[in-house]
C-alpha cells in the first residue's frame, strides 16, 4: 500500500457524525467509508451520478445528489466532515467554497494531485472565512485540511466576496486584452 492510500484511510478513520463524500471512486476507499461505524449519515457525490440524468436511489447510508443542489440539500452548519477529490471539485470552485462553509461545521478535506490545480487561489478563498488551512504533500499527491469550526458565513459577506472575485477576474480579463 503507497503512502499516498494510507493517508486516505487515516482520514478515512477520523470521519464520524454526518458526512459528505465527494468524487470518491475508489472501491477500496468505498468500502473503508461504509466499514467506518462513527459515520452515522454518509451523502455522496460522484462524478458519475452528476452525468447521469437517471433518478438516484437511496442505499443503506449511501446517498447520490447534484452539486448544484447542495445548499438545498443540507440546511447550515448541518454536515460535521466533507472529504472530496479536487478535480470534481475545482470546476465549481466558485461556489463551492461558499456553500461548504455554509454547510460544514466541522474539516474539510481534499486531496488529488498536486501540480494541475490552483490550490492558493482556494486557500485565500478559505482564508476569507476565517477558516484554518493545513496543507500536507506526500509524493505526487496533496492532502488540504481545512477546519469550518470557527468560520462564519452571512448573504451580505458572501455578496460582498461575489463582486470583489468578480471585479477581480474583469480586470484580468481587460488586462489580458489590452496586452494582447
């Protein structure tokens, strides 16, 4: 087993109360989440259940949804750890970060490889929170901890953030063009 695996697993363990499972597709790790006894409710996401246009059923603990219904779906500060993979992650960062802050009250972890995506611009969206950020590398692979526990989230704060990101990315945008 690579060091990488038993990571995950480690992180695995530490999993109790309501939690939230996001583009885990390995069988292994699968099977590790549904032999965790402290894990009381276990919501998943995959990548392919997002495609599919099918109804999803519900299995034992096991449940499959849209990320576009996750504020909906879980009420504030109702989900105690999030563990996901960042590559199903990062194409909705934009909102992401602000719906699992609303809906986590406990960790948040990621993890995937390390040299395809932004992490720092993540990280400062965290850090806006007020939210704890530990990163932790182990060979070609990323481990982000991010602790919700003290990170507190209103509309006005998040409209306020949505203009500056925006605002940010237009003046990018009208930079580029006039080098260009």
């Amino acid at each position: 087993m690579k060091k990488e695996e038993k990571k995950l697993y480690n992180i695995i363990k530490k999993l109790r109360g309501n939690v939230l499972i996001i583009g885990v597709e390995n069988e292994q790790l699968l099977d590790a989440i549904s032999k965790n006894s402290n894990i009381l409710k276990c919501s998943m996401l995959n990548a392919i259940a997002n495609n599919s246009k099918k109804e999803q059923k519900e299995k034992g603990r096991k449940k499959n949804f849209q990320i576009k219904k996750l504020r909906k779906k879980f009420h504030k500060k109702k989900v105690d750890n999030i563990f996901c993979n960042i590559k199903d992650i990062y194409p909705y960062l934009k909102t992401f970060v602000k719906d699992s802050v609303y809906i986590n009250r406990g960790k948040l972890y990621f993890y995937g490889e390390k040299g395809k995506y932004d992490l720092e611009k993540m990280i400062v969206k965290y850090k806006k929170y007020h939210a704890k950020v530990e990163q932790d590398f182990e060979g070609n692979y990323i481990f982000v901890t991010i602790s919700n526990e003290h990170s507190k989230t209103n509309k006005l704060k998040d409209a306020w953030f949505s203009i500056s990101e925006f605002m940010v990315w237009l003046y990018e945008v009208v930079g580029d063009m006039l080098i260009n």
